[in-house]
C-alpha cells in the first residue's frame, strides 16, 4: 500500500506535472535557479506565495518565515539564514532541477499581507507544506518546524527533518571554511611570533610572584562567587525590580544575577585582603600610634563586611538564624 | 610567677612534651567531634542507608561478606539491568566494600560480631576523623602545628565534606576523601624528601584511592600538574625527578590491577596529562645531566633543538593516535567539565542528574561559610613564602575552585583545600596577635638608619613580595591583639554554630525516610518509600521485574530485592531510554514494551498528595529527553508543553501528556480522594480534570499511605485473546465497538504480534 502510494507520488511528480498544471512546476524550478537570492532558493512575496502553495501541489515546499530588517531585532532569523541557505544551494547542487523539493523564503518587509492573514506574530517560522497529490486532506496541511536555538548546525537538523517527512533524503555539504583556516594558521605564526619578539620584555612579569599571586587570586575569587554559574546558565546582569528599582539580589538560594555575584566578589576580596593586611602588613608598621589606628580599621572593615555577607546570605537563604552586627537583616 | 610564665610558654624543649600531648588529645578531640557531627540522622532516625547510591554499595557490601572476595570479584548479577545484567565485580570500585569487609572481619577476630549494616553505616563518620588527620599532617609541611590543627578542626566539621559523609552516606567518597588527603600528604613529603620510598608510599594510596572512587583523575591530573609548574619555574631537582617517577611507575602499574580501570590509564585523554609529564621528566632530567658534563655552548643549543623535536614528535605522535581511536577522547562527564555546554546538548543524562549542576555563590557560603574568605587569604600567604609544597596548594586552589563553580558535587575536592588554606590564615593571624610580648617601639632616629639601611640590602630574601619587605615587628598594643583575637574567636564560634545548624538541618536526612512536623510541633515520619518497598518484597514473586525510572533501581534492589531494569549504575543510556520511552508513551506502545521486558510490576513516585517535589512528574519530562535522544520520531519533548510553552498537569496539558503511562499511572484514581473536581495536586499548584485517567493494560496494585509510592500490576494477556482495551470496554458494558476506537486499532494491530513473539 505504502510503495503504492510512493510510486504513485513519483510518476505524478515525474510525468504527470506537465499534464496537472504546465507550467507552475518549471516556473519554480526556474525560480530556484534564477540568479535572484542564493542557489536553489526561492524569494518569496504576497502573490507568489500563492502559488507556491496553493491546493495542487505535486511538490514539497518549505518555507522559511522570516524578519531579516534590523527594526525586528529578530536574533535568531539572521543567525538562521545563513544554515537556510546553505541547506538550499545544498539541495539545488544534487537536484538542479529541485526533483520535487523547494526551498523559499519569505520575508516580512515583502510579504506583510500574508503574515498578516496566517496570524503570525513572530519569526522565524518554518513551514513545510506536502504533496497534495495522494492521501486525505488532513495529511495535506502544512507541517510547522520547532526552533532550536542551541543548535550549532541547524542546517543538518533542517535536512533530517524535512528527509523524514518527504520520501527523499537531503543531506548537507559544508563548504570548507578557507578563511577560517588561513586566520588560524595566520594567527598561531602570529602569536608565535608576538611572543618571540616581546619574550625579553615580558619574561620578568612573567617571573614575578606578584603577577602570578594576583592572578591565581582573581581567578580563585571568580569561581567562588559563582561565575561560572552564570556562565553556564546565561543569568542576567539585573533584573528590573518593583517601584521602578533595579533588583540586584536573585530571590532564592540556588539563583542569582550577574551583578549579585561581583558584589559578593567584591566582599570576599575585601575581606581576604583585610585579613592579610592585618597579618602581614600591620606587624610592620613602625609607628605604634599609627598602627593602632589602622589595626582598629581593619578589624572592623572586616567585622562590617562579614557583617554585610552574612545579612545578605540571609537574604537569600529566609531560615537562616545567624547574624553579626551591626548590619542585622 | 610572672617572670616563670613567659620561660615555660617560650622554652621550646621545656614544653616539648607538653605540646606534644596536647597535640595528641587536641587531634583526639577533634576526631570525635567530626563524628559525633555526623550522628544526627542516626539519633533522629535510625541507623539507615541514606539515600540512592549507598543502597548499592551496602546490597555488594553484604553480597561480599556473604559469598567472599573472589565470588565478589567475578560477581555476575542478573537481577539488575534485566535482561541484560551487569559484570558488577568489574564495574564497580571496590575499594569500599573491600573496606568495610575488611572492618567486618577485623571485628569478627576480636569477637565483636557486629552487623554489617553498622558498619556500613557508620564507616562515613569514622573515616572523616582520619580525614581530619591527614589534613593535619599535610598542612604540617605547609606551615606548623597550630596550622595543622586548626586545619584538622575545619575539615572536620566543614559542612562541604559533611554533605557526603553524615552516618548512613555509603558512598564512595567518605573514603575517598581521606584518601585524596592522604595521597597528597604523602606527595608532598615524596617532593620534599626526594624518597622514592615516600612516592611508593603515595602510589600505594593512590592505588587505594583508584580502587574506591573515579574521582582519582583529579590525582591523576593534579600531581602532574605541580610537578609541569615546577619545571616551567625552573625548580626542576632531583627530587621531585625521584618521587614523580617513582609515584607514576608504581601508581599506575597498581591502578591497572582494578579491573574497572584495566587499561584506561594508557588509553584515556584523562590520564595523558600524566603520562606526557613522566616523558617530559626523564627528557628534563637527562638534559640536566647532559648540561652537568658538556659545558659547551653550542651543543646545548644543539640540545636544545633536540628536545623540542622529541617534544613536538611526541604530542603529534599523542595526536595522531587520538584521531586513530587508539586513545579515547575525553569521557563525555569529564569533558562536559571544560566545555560547559556540551552536556546539556549531548548528554541528557549527564545534565539530568542535579549534581552535576552549576554552583551559584550561596552554596559556597553554605558549605564553608567564613573560610570561604579566608581561602584567598591563605592563598596569597603561600605567594609570600612560595616553596615547592607551597605551589602544589596553590595549583590545587585554582584548579579545585573551577571544577566546584561548574560541578556542585566537585564542592567536595575543594572543602579540603580551603580548609588547609584558611587554617593557614587563621593561624598567621593568631601567631601575630598572641604573642604576649610587645615590641618596644623604636625612636625616630633608630628608624631613619634603619630605612637607610633597608635601601640599601634591595634584594630582599622574600623576592620582592609585595607586603612583606619591610621588617617584621610585632604588634605594640594589647587592646590591638585583644580587639582581633577576639574578633577572630567570635568568627570561630560562629562557624562552629553554622556547621553543626547546616548538618543537622540539610544534610541529615536520609531521604529514605522524610520528616514533618505536625501542627503541634512534634515529629511525624513519613515512611512510605520503606512501606512500599516492604510490600513488594513480601507480596510479589522473587523473580518479580519491576520498572521504575533509574534514580529507584538500587533502591528497588537493596529494599525489596526485586529485579530491576535500569538504576543508578547509568552505564546503558539506550536501556534508560527504553525505560523512559515506556514511561512517555501511549499505552499502546508501552504495553508492548513492557511485555517485551517481562515487567511485571511498574513502580512510579507521585508527590502530588502530600507536596513531595521530587517525583516523577517533576522527572519526567528527563525520560522525554533521554528517550528522545534514541527515538526522535516516537518521542518529542515539545509535543509535552501546551502551544504557549508550559509544562502543564492539569486541564491544558496536551494529549500526549494525559495519554502517558507516567501521567496515567501518577493521577489513576486520584480524582477519588477529593469531592468531585476539587482534586488539586499539591506540587504543581494546579488542579486536575474532573475524570481521572483509565489504565487499560495495568492494575493498581498498591499505593502507599501518603500516596509516594504507586505500584501497578502489568495485566497478562487476555484470555480470550482480545487485546486490552476491547475487553476493557467490553466489560465496561459497552457494546464491542467495530475497532475499538484509535487506540484500539493501534493496540490491535501490535498486541497479536506480542502474542506471537
């Protein structure tokens, strides 16, 4: 029943388009190829939108929904294009003559009336419309693509999707990325070289202690006020807060912002410099009266910001029972 | 009197006994203290095995003692992972159970025959007192004594090595971290001493160490990278030559002999850090030599050039057979270390499983509270003095601090080395401001010849460190040192408080069993996991499969003793997805599925009665993506979120959600408990359909007190041949309709195909 129907699909698009409706297939198989837009790609706008997916359909379409202008903003529509494209000319590079596939797009500064008549509020939108040749009508509607932001290679994604819903299989060939190569190669001679030339005068930082304390500190003080965290889960800087504030501290303990967690950086240096200052430099002082003073300041710089670090804990951590004054939250 | 005191506290070989006694009772002290801090959940509860993993662990430490060594090493299991069961001996780190039976049989000897329940039990708690030890003696060679023991008395009670080691935790790591600590301890006296007896003594640990826990790579990869520091500084030495050597030959040939590792250490990207150092070090050393006997330039140069080719040949010849297959690249958990979004998109599994979660900042403080800050402090003082050891502890800091900002879990590799930093913190601030005597204060014109003098000796013996070229002093004013001893006890007191109100707050549960309070405050217990599982071993067959989502396999196993088809051993993601295809699909599908696999009974956890957030709901839309992962066609996320995007239980949820074995097993019957259409699932905050789901192919066979633990019978096959839901709504009184609906059709035509099978 199955090979039927596929056969049936084939000699229709094969033989039969001719007799069906002359000349819309080869008008779109020109389209595909004329010089307009990339390779095996079809620009779109309201009228011939129409026919491209009007009732007799012996062919599969895709169409891509899309905001290219910069007014929309729309990320993801211009991140995607380019997969989109190369998912065409892909296509059109095996099957000059698209052998029953077509790829178009259709973008909102040209096809306003149409976005409008199918209610879409937003982009991109992938349609896939099938052959209307064979089955019933429910299975003629036209098939909507689910986005993935986080995919690297849409394109092959795109291309396992419409293979698994078309009986053809379409496959992608990345064209092999000369610039990126010759920068790389550019680059590591380059840094190679950088390196050799500015060796002399960067060997005593190198060698210094000081550079490499500072160094290890910062990094140590990174991770342990959670950035990576907001590396890897993309939290905002800020979030705006009620009353027109801005609201820095994340509500929760297992949540925070970006800007919360370089005040809580901020705190531990603070605070691991207050202690060091205390062991190492205040011992040396030479002036008994100055020593006092600046003795007394730290201590309490500490006493403060501990203080601070606690009442904010609380402030994310409600069941907390401890507190330091004088900051009691 | 007052001129006697100051002569006994400063006379060193007058007190020496003393302190040495003092030292001893202090280290007594302390390990008893990190013991009983972990007893809570023991007094509160009982002596139970907490949570998932130890289940295990605690079901092979029995099998061990019952069938002996052997019969463990080539133990085949076949009442898990059915039917495919699993070389338990061989996957597994043994190191625990061989430990704990080790104890069992130590004890038996001396005629305490205790049950090995116990000591599973209580093997966390006494192993973190010689965890507290070994942090003492490694921060003995970072500083001195009060270091070390204030170190000790961090570790032991620092909630961020407590979260793993509270009684009942029988996991790998209540070992393995008075292992790490025990391995580094022996490293660094290896480096110091240039001993190859002290580096065979640390590949010995190391062995341990790679015998009970995975985490050995942070080994594995650290002492490499201390030694590959040293080089670049220019400290390469014969001893370091010695005790690396001696610690990779021995440590690795001994770790090959774990048959879970075999031959991972000459195959895995994990362990060529290693490997490269231990070239780099003979091609170090025989230049070394090579410069020691052939003074002339030239041929150093010639040199030179030679040992960069050999560099450079190596790492492609590394390379080469990387892309060859002949070593593995990076195992999916470690590599999503460094790429951090490669687990979410690759792994499912790996990012379902909430310890492998990034930690935000307030777990850090929850964990280590004002060592956290202190941390940095301590790593700076190591900068001043910066010896060999001294660079191990700050390798260690960064590295450690990375992997815990990016793992939680990693929290516990760090907790050590902020406690030994910290202590070293701590300890240079009491050293400065306990000193009775005051230093008398130099005159005005004392000073100018002293500032002259120091002008002129630039050089300084502590390399030009920023906060350390002026001469030491001392502090001048009593109320100074009262005001920041004082200041510094209360910090201590108040870490005390924290440590013990977190572990007996968050990490004494043992989530086997869950604690409430009843409005008049007493303690009510919910025990309706132990219930179940008690059911299921006394009312079902022995040979009973039972399927569950993987986090209840071992469970399953330990309580109930039942055959499982996936648990916590995620060694077979196909097998989990198989699982979770069941679990997400019609019943038509997943009846097919279970039959397939003999299941007998299927066990789900719904929360949804008494608030319980971690249920299988909350779980599920994991098994959607892991058996989305393996079937994309059959099983799609999306087709389980309303079209605005939510994940939803209620009326809005999709089709494919309602029509969901989970779904269908977690609400069956639960409209019931309410007045009609008042049924509210207490989880979710949402409230549910007025007409429960219908089950076709499975019975309700039990259902816990509190509603956690739902068990269903998977119906035979119909005796009159019919499939399910034409008998079902035969007996429903309707009249047999043509098809049988939809779903009907579809179960008609698979279910006969079962039957024939």
């Amino acid at each position: 029943m199955r090979l039927l129907s596929v056969l049936a699909t084939f000699s229709s698009l094969l033989s039969l388009s001719v007799a069906q409706k002359p000349h819309k297939y080869h008008t779109l198989v020109e389209l595909s190829n004329s010089g307009k837009g990339p390779k095996g790609q079809i620009l779109l706008n309201d009228n011939n939108y129409n026919d491209l997916t009007s009732a007799p359909r012996n062919y599969t379409a895709v169409v891509l929904f899309t905001a290219m202008d910069q007014r929309f903003g729309c990320t993801l529509c211009r991140d995607f294009q380019p997969e989109f494209d190369l998912l065409g000319s892909s296509w059109n590079k095996q099957h000059p003559k698209q052998d029953g596939i077509f790829f178009a797009v259709l973008d909102f500064s040209v096809g306003k009336q149409t976005f409008q008549r199918l209610q879409m509020s937003t982009a991109p939108i992938m349609m896939l419309f099938p052959p209307t040749t064979v089955g019933s009508a429910a299975e003629h509607a036209p098939i909507r693509y689910d986005f993935n932001p986080n995919d690297v290679n849409a394109a092959e994604a795109v291309a396992h999707w419409v293979s698994s819903r078309t009986k053809q299989t379409v496959t992608i060939h990345r064209p092999f990325n000369y610039v990126k190569f010759v920068t790389m190669i550019v680059g590591v001679i380059g840094t190679a070289t950088m390196s050799k030339l500015a060796y002399p005068y960067l060997a005593p930082a190198l060698y210094s202690r000081n550079l490499w304390a500072a160094l290890s500190l910062v990094a140590v003080l990174l991770f342990t006020s959670g950035h990576m965290f907001n590396h890897i889960r993309k939290v905002p800087y800020t979030v705006p807060g009620r009353n027109g504030g801005v609201s820095y501290i994340a509500g929760g303990f297992s949540n925070q912002f970006g800007l919360e967690t370089q005040i809580i950086a901020v705190v531990y240096a603070v605070l691991a410099f207050s202690s060091i200052a205390l062991c190492l430099k205040m011992p040396r002082m030479e002036s008994a009266g100055s020593q006092k003073i600046a003795v007394m300041a730290w201590n309490l710089v500490l006493l403060v910001m501990f203080s601070f670090l606690m009442s904010v804990f609380k402030m994310k951590n409600g069941g907390y029972p401890f507190f330091l004054p004088p900051l009691i939250a | 009197m007052a001129s006697v005191k100051p002569s006994f506290f400063k006379d060193p070989a007058s007190t020496q006994s003393i302190r040495g006694i003092l030292r001893v009772v202090i280290l007594l002290t302390i390990a008893a203290a990190s013991i009983s801090s972990r007893l809570f959940s023991v007094i509160r509860f009982e002596s139970i095995i907490h949570e998932f993993d130890p289940w295990f662990n605690f079901r092979a430490s029995k099998y061990l003692v019952k069938h002996g060594f052997f019969d463990f090493w080539n133990w085949f299991d076949d009442r898990t992972w059915y039917p495919l069961g699993r070389v338990t001996g061989g996957t597994l780190y043994p190191g625990l159970m061989v430990t704990s039976g080790a104890i069992w049989h130590m004890l038996r000897m001396i005629s305490l025959p205790v049950d090995i329940r116990n000591i599973c039990v209580l093997l966390a708690p006494g192993f973190s007192g010689l965890t507290a030890f070994a942090t003492y003696l490694f921060t003995l060679e970072m500083k001195d004594s009060s270091a070390g023991l204030l170190a000790a008395a961090f570790m032991g009670i620092a909630p961020g090595y407590i979260s793993r080691s509270v009684a009942g935790s029988y996991d790998n790591e209540a070992i393995a971290i008075f292992l790490l600590m025990f391995t580094f301890y022996l490293w660094i006296k290896a480096a110091k001493l240039g001993s190859a007896m002290w580096g065979g003594l640390c590949a010995l640990f190391y062995f341990y160490m790679v015998s009970a826990w995975g985490g050995y790579v942070f080994i594995t990869n650290l002492i490499p990278l201390h030694v590959f520091v040293l080089i670049l500084m220019g400290r390469y030495s014969g001893r370091i030559y010695v005790a690396y050597s001696s610690w990779y030959a021995l440590g690795t040939l001994a770790s090959m002999q774990v048959p879970f590792v075999g031959f991972l250490p000459i195959r895995t990207s994990e362990h060529m850090a290693a490997l490269g150092i231990f070239g780099l070090i003979q091609l170090v050393a025989f230049v070394d030599y090579l410069r020691g006997q052939v003074p002339s330039k030239q041929f150093n140069t010639l040199l030179r050039a030679l040992v960069i080719l050999i560099a450079v040949v190596a790492f492609s010849g590394l390379v080469l057979l990387t892309v060859t297959g002949v070593i593995a690249p990076w195992s999916g958990r470690f590599y999503s270390l460094w790429d951090t979004g490669y687990a979410k998109i690759h792994i499912p599994i790996i990012a379902s499983v909430s310890e492998h979660q990034p930690t935000a900042w307030p777990s850090f403080f929850f964990d280590l509270n004002f060592l956290i800050w202190l941390f940095p402090a301590g790593v700076y003082l190591c900068f001043r003095q910066l010896r060999d050891e001294h660079v191990f502890v700050v390798v260690y800091s960064v590295m450690a601090s990375y992997f815990s900002g990016v793992m939680v879990r990693l929290m516990l590799t760090l907790t050590p080395i902020v406690c030994v930093a910290a202590a070293i913190a701590v300890s240079a601030i009491l050293d400065t401001y306990l000193e009775i005597d005051s230093p008398e204060e130099p005159d005005p014109d004392a000073a100018e010849t002293k500032k002259a003098k120091k002008a002129k000796e630039s050089p300084l013996p502590t390399g030009g460190f920023l906060s350390s070229k002026a001469p030491y002093i001392g502090i001048y004013s009593i109320t100074s040192k009262i005001a920041v001893v004082g200041a510094f006890s209360v910090y201590l007191v108040l870490f005390v408080l924290h440590c013990t109100w977190v572990t007996s707050n968050a990490y004494s549960s043992p989530s086997v069993v869950l604690a409430s309070r009843m409005p008049d405050g007493s303690q009510h217990i919910i025990d309706d996991f132990r219930e179940a599982y008690y059911w299921l071993r006394k009312n079902t067959p022995y040979d009973a499969k039972v399927m569950s989502w993987w986090d209840y396999g071992y469970q399953i196993g330990g309580m109930a003793d039942r055959t499982t088809l996936v648990d916590n051993n995620t060694w077979n993601n196909t097998h989990i997805a198989t699982v979770g295809k069941a679990m997400a699909s019609g019943e038509a599908v997943s009846y097919e599925i279970l039959r397939k696999h003999e299941v007998d009974y299927v066990l789900v956890i719904f929360g949804g009665l008494l608030g319980y957030s971690g249920d299988d709901i909350n779980k599920f839309l994991w098994m959607v993506r892991i058996a989305e992962g393996v079937w994309p066609n059959e099983v799609q996320e999306r087709k389980f979120f309303t079209p605005r995007g939510e994940y939803k239980i209620d009326h809005e949820a999709t089709d494919t959600m309602k029509n969901s074995l989970m779904y269908k097993m977690s609400y069956y019957n639960y409209q019931n408990l309410f007045p009609p259409g008042q049924a509210q699932d207490r989880v979710r905050g949402a409230k549910l359909p007025a007409e429960g789901p219908v089950l076709h192919t499975l019975d309700e066979a039990f259902t816990s007190e509190n509603w956690i633990v739902r068990i269903y019978k998977v119906k035979d096959l119909d005796a009159f041949g019919r499939d399910h839901f034409a008998a079902r709504a035969f007996e429903g009184g309707k009249k047999k309709t043509r098809k049988g609906g939809l779903a009907g059709r579809a179960a008609g035509k698979r279910g006969r195909r079962v039957v024939r099978v």
